[in-house]
C-alpha cells in the first residue's frame, strides 16, 4: 500500500497538517514510484450581499364573539374585503396564500368558557418592495387587523444568480488558503480532486412591523441588504514547488 499524505486547513481556525497511511507529521510523503499522493483539504465561504427585490408580508383577520358560527362569518367578511381592495390595489390573488385558518373557544382565567376566537392568516408576496407600507395600510383598513412581520427577501431567480456569484467566492478563498497550506509545507497545488458545496442559504431582512393598527399613519417600512452565503469543501492534489535552477 503506497503511502499517503493529507494536510487538512479549517477556514478561519487553524492549519493542521497530518499524514495519512504511514506518513510522517510536518513533511511531504512521496510514494514508492516517484508519484506525490498530497492532498489539501481546505473550506471556503463566500458571502453576497444585495438589496431584497421581494417582500413577504405576514398578516392576519382576528374575530372574537361568544358564538362561532358569528366568528366564522365575521372572518369570512373580512377577508372577502381584504382580497377585495388588494386586487383593486393591483395584488393579484396568486400573491396572497392562506397560512393559517383557526376557531376556537376561549377560556378565561379560571379555564371556563369565554367566547370564541377566529384566526384567518395570510403571506402577501410582493415584487416591489417599495409598496410594502402602502400595502399593509391596505390590509389593515379593509378587513386585517393584525401584522406580524415584514420578511425582505429575493426571487427564486436573483437568489441563484447571487448563489453563483457567492460560490465563485468561496472558491476564490478556498484556493487561497490551499496555497498557504501548500507554500508551509514546500509544496504547490496542481489540481483538484473534489469539490462538494457544504451549505447555501439566503439571510432574509425582517421588519417588526407588528404596532401597525387601522387608521395609523401611512406605513413606512425600511430595508436592509440581503445576504446569500455559500460554503464549500475542496480538496487539492499537491506537489512539491519546482525550484527554479541556480544561475
């Protein structure tokens, strides 16, 4: 069995080189026939970061009264008014899905019956992240009476096309610290055996909007820059650095 040599480099924590299959700690093992078996193994995270071109809003019609089928009519009623004055304010029903539909009976504080309580909650995905206050004011006075949040965010399309540029990153890092680990060791890369993508995710900006009630002024709501980050795990075939000849 011919031996092996693997030096392994944790982003960001230490450098640990290590030999695999009989070699020798802190030197380059070289195989019998002359071939140098040297991995590098080596993670790399890149992070993009871009202004949200979606919003998802969060809000909800609550109805209370001490008969159900009141409840199951007053949220009925509401949210037909709701809907309504979204198509009108240009909200298609395709951007507006049902998250949550509830009635229940409440209880007071010695647990006897107090009455029933609807719930019918709503995500509305917008486009234009600009309208998301005008929006809001639309919901709450048309039907909702309550917002639990506002989540910026990206289309499917924007994300992979920053997911692409995030990953050219983390590989941009990860082939810098392989060649500190090469050059600590007298070695050079030469090529790559594997790559594998360890994790990728988009970092949403939330706004607590969540004081918003009907006949408030008009809403204002702020965003921040949204971040898609990626990490990578590669591992590089090494070599020993060619010496250039003396003079």
């Amino acid at each position: 069995m011919r031996p092996r040599r693997a030096l392994v480099a944790a982003l960001g924590v230490a450098v640990l080189l290590s030999a695999v299959g009989g070699g020798a700690t802190g030197g380059a093992t070289r195989a019998e026939n002359g071939t140098d078996e040297t991995t590098i193994r080596v993670s790399g995270a890149g992070d993009v970061e871009a202004d949200p071109n979606q919003a998802v809003l969060e809000v909800a019609v609550v109805q209370t009264a001490d008969d159900a089928d009141v409840v199951r009519r007053g949220l009925a009623a509401n949210v037909s008014e709701m809907r309504r004055a979204l198509r009108e304010a240009n909200v298609s029903d395709d951007q507006v899905r049902t998250t949550r539909f509830d009635i229940g009976e409440d209880r007071d504080e010695k647990g006897e019956p107090a009455g029933y309580q609807g719930l019918h909650a709503f995500e509305i995905t917008l486009n234009d992240t600009s309208r998301v206050g005008a929006i809001i004011d639309v919901a709450v006075e048309n039907g909702a009476n309550r917002v639990d949040g506002v989540a910026f965010t990206l289309s499917e399309e924007r994300r992979n096309e920053l997911r692409t540029a995030a990953l050219r990153e983390a590989m941009t890092n990860a082939r810098a610290d392989a060649d500190a680990v090469a050059a600590s060791a007298d070695l050079a890369v030469t090529g790559v055996r594997t790559v594998s993508t360890v994790e990728s995710g988009v970092d949403p900006v939330r706004a607590d909007v969540g004081g918003v009630a009907a006949n408030a002024a008009e809403t204002d709501v702020e965003s921040g820059p949204v971040t898609v980050s990626v990490q990578v795990v590669v591992t590089y075939e090494a070599g020993p650095e060619e010496k250039s000849a003396a003079a």
